[in-house]
C-alpha cells in the first residue's frame, strides 16, 4: 500500500510542477476577454480576438463528432488562448478545469504541412477534454469525489499509458483533417 501511494503522490508533484511552469506564459497586466459558445467560454487577449473566433467555431462544430466514438459530451470548459508565448503547443488540465491553446504555429512546415495550427490544435485539444471527461467513470469517479479533481486525473493517466491518450488524439485530428477532403473529392465527382 505504501508503494501505490508513493507513485500516486510522486505523479501529483510532477503533474503540479509541470502545471506550474505553463502558467508563467502571460504577465499579469494583461487584459482577458471571453467570448462565451454554446460549450466553451474562450478566453483571449485583446490581440487575438479573430483567432478566438475561429477556435470557437471550430470548436462547436466537432463538439458533438469529437465525442461521439467515446459515448459522453464533456461539460463547459474554459479555453485559454495564448498569443504571448513563441511555444507551440496546448495541454489540458482538470486542476483547474481548463484547456490552454498557445496560438504560435510551429516553425517546421513538416509537421503542419497546409494544415491550419488553431484547427489542429482544437481538435487535438478538444479530444483530450473529452478523454477525461469519460474518465470521471467508476472506481474513478470514486477518485473525483473523495480527493478531487488533481487525483482523479491522476488515476486517469495511471490507467491509461501516455502513448493511448496522445495517439488517441492524433488519430481523432487526422480523421477531422481528413473528412472534409473525403467529402469534398465526392462531390467533384458527382
């Protein structure tokens, strides 16, 4: 027992430290805006107004088919937008509840290639919220109630290894990419 909850509290410090060092990306005298979907509130600075709009959009239109395949639509979520920072990258936390999309496309063409970087990212993004909004099932469930948020995503990751989270994620963004071209080659046909 005492083995499980070494790991268990080792997980929580590196879950923590790496939470931290993400947040020191915007100073504090920067103002935020929100501007509140159906199921998202996406917070912005006042630079980056027109890519919070497309992220909202984006972000309604797979709200429904980005969960489906998992069975559960997660609950409304705040999404950082942050246009401060030279990272490419986003994360989800569930302590607090909150996604942030660091708005910064990557520098190597390879991995984008003509791909839209916000597009991507939503979707990548979005496919995790919803893992762990399924997460928050049975003995885990348990986990959110009795020790709060931090542990249940704890026991979620701990469940699941890191490369099913992260492929999972990949493999729902090159299905979103891909439709549309799909559909498109179609209706040329026709």
């Amino acid at each position: 027992m005492r083995y499980y909850l070494t790991i268990l509290l080792c997980a929580l410090a590196l879950i923590a430290k790496a939470q931290s060092d993400v947040l020191e990306n915007a100073p504090a005298s920067i103002k935020w805006y929100k501007l509140k979907t159906t199921h998202f509130n996406v917070m912005y600075q006042n630079n980056a107004r027109e890519a919070a709009q497309r992220v909202a959009a984006t972000l309604e239109a797979i709200y429904q088919p980005g969960a489906r395949s998992l069975g559960k639509s997660p609950r409304r979520i705040s999404i950082l937008l942050q246009s401060q920072s030279a990272v490419s990258n986003g994360f989800v936390s569930m302590y607090p509840r909150r996604s942030e999309f660091f708005a910064m496309p990557t520098q190597d063409y390879n991995f984008t290639g003509s791909n839209d970087w916000l597009n991507l990212l939503a979707i990548h993004e979005y496919r995790h919220i919803v893992q762990y909004q399924n997460a928050i099932t049975g003995f885990n469930k348990v986990f959110n109630y009795a020790f709060g948020t931090g542990t249940m995503a704890a026991m979620a990751s701990a469940a699941a290894p890191q490369w099913f989270w992260e492929g999972d994620a990949v493999l729902t963004e090159t299905a979103a990419i891909s439709l549309p071209a799909t559909c498109a080659r179609k209706q040329t046909i026709r």
